[in-house]
C-alpha cells in the first residue's frame, strides 16, 4: 500500500489535512488504521465502496467505527452501498461517522459534499453498462454555496459530464480500482469507463483526484497497481508561496 500526497490552494482560514480513502471492499481495517496513525490529520474522507455486500459488509463499518473514535469521519455513498439490502444510513450513524448522501456538512470553513452513487437500491450493476445519472438538482446546489467545496462523489465518469465545470474545487472518486491492470500509466479497465478508461489514478486539471482504492475482491489480481491511500493538504491561497 502507498500514501499519495497533494497539496492544493483553497480559500480556507489555514491549512488542513484530509486523507481520502476509497473502494475498501472489505479489506483489513487494522492495516489502514495503523497507516492514519502515522499522519497528522484534521479529517478523514471516504468516497463509497466502504462496504461490498450483504454478506461483506462488517468490517466496512467497523472501519468507520474505529476511525471516527480518533477523526471526524465523512463518508459517502457508492455504488455497492447500493448493492446491499441493509440499511447502511443506520449503521454508520451508529459509527459516529456523517454520511453525506446527497448532502454536506461544513468542516472548519470547508463545504464536505457527498453525491451519491445513482444507482437506485439492489439495481442491477453491469460492468458495462452505463452508470446512471446522480442527484443533479443536489448537485447544483452544492456547487452555488459560497466557500471552499470538497465533493466526494464515487464514480470518476460523473467528472467530465456533470461537474468538471461545476464550481467546485476539489472532487474525490475511486470506484476505477486504478484500472486493475496498469500498464504505462495506464488502467485497462473501469466499469462506467469501458477499456482503457481516462480517469484512474492521479490528478486531473488541478482539481479532480482518482484513487486506485484499497481493496480487491475481484477474481483478477491487480498488476502494476498498488492500493493507497491518499493524503490532501489543503493550504490557503495567499499562504502557500511562504511554507
């Protein structure tokens, strides 16, 4: 696993340090606790896929619980949250982390927003098939609100069509696992992106991040692609050229 770090300018009051996480698929909650352990955080971000099932769902919230109880946790809501038939919003509020389902919370002067994935409950979630639009009104609003924005929004392929263009200044996804396969600098395969998908991994135009995720419950091992996590520094606009 690797930390990925970036630094960005924002109109806060002072620097704050966020680390984002995504796609954890039930992976080992204790390996990532000890990883946030070592870094100074104000927050920490998930963007969906926290759980994976019905059946995989525990150790997901249990991550929640167990981060909540050392950060202020914000999550939101991916496309296997839609997959399963428990009741998710219940859960994590009993965690003490917020969920932000079509919602946002201000952290020290930060709009935290969360659009959540548009696939409706137990829908039927093909590799290939076109990923259903999200909560464009929600989304819109979020996006007039006054202040620094940080959205969390699961699926990478929701950029270019609804929010590249959007005021917003920070946008976190996951959901491509990086590609599964890299291969000069490049995934091979997202679902929602079909073959040789553009956003996988990294950062594009300067205000969208793509994290290659944390867990793999597929039956193809990752190649060339490490799981990560990653690390924001959020540094006000007229401090930055003096740290």
């Amino acid at each position: 696993m690797e930390i990925r770090k970036y630094t960005l300018k924002m109109q806060t009051e002072k620097k704050l340090r966020f680390a984002f996480l995504s796609d954890m698929h039930d992976c080992d909650n204790f390996v990532l606790i000890d990883a946030l352990e070592k870094i100074s955080l104000d927050a920490v971000l998930v963007g969906g896929d926290f759980v994976h099932s019905t059946e995989k769902y525990k150790r997901g919230i249990e991550f929640l619980w167990l981060c909540a109880e050392k950060y202020p946790t914000f999550c939101s809501i991916g496309n296997h949250e839609r997959k399963t038939d428990i009741d998710v919003a219940f859960l994590v509020s009993q965690s003490g982390a917020v969920l932000l389902d079509d919602r946002a919370q201000t952290f020290c002067g930060v709009h935290i927003g969360g659009l959540s994935s548009g696939y409706a409950f137990m829908e039927k979630q093909g590799h290939f098939e076109k990923t259903p639009a999200p909560n464009l009104e929600w989304l819109n609003k979020f996006s007039r609100l006054r202040g620094a924005k940080i959205l969390l929004c699961h699926h990478p392929e929701y950029y270019p069509r609804y929010i590249k263009d959007k005021n917003i200044d920070l946008t976190l996804s996951g959901h491509a696992h990086g590609g599964q396969w890299r291969f000069f600098g490049r995934g091979v395969f997202a679902p929602g992106q079909g073959l040789f998908p553009k956003y996988t991994s990294g950062i594009y135009d300067g205000k969208f991040i793509v994290s290659r995720g944390l867990g793999n419950q597929t039956p193809y091992p990752r190649i060339n692609n490490k799981e990560e996590i990653i690390v924001i520094d959020i540094v006000p606009k007229e401090k930055i050229d003096i740290l």
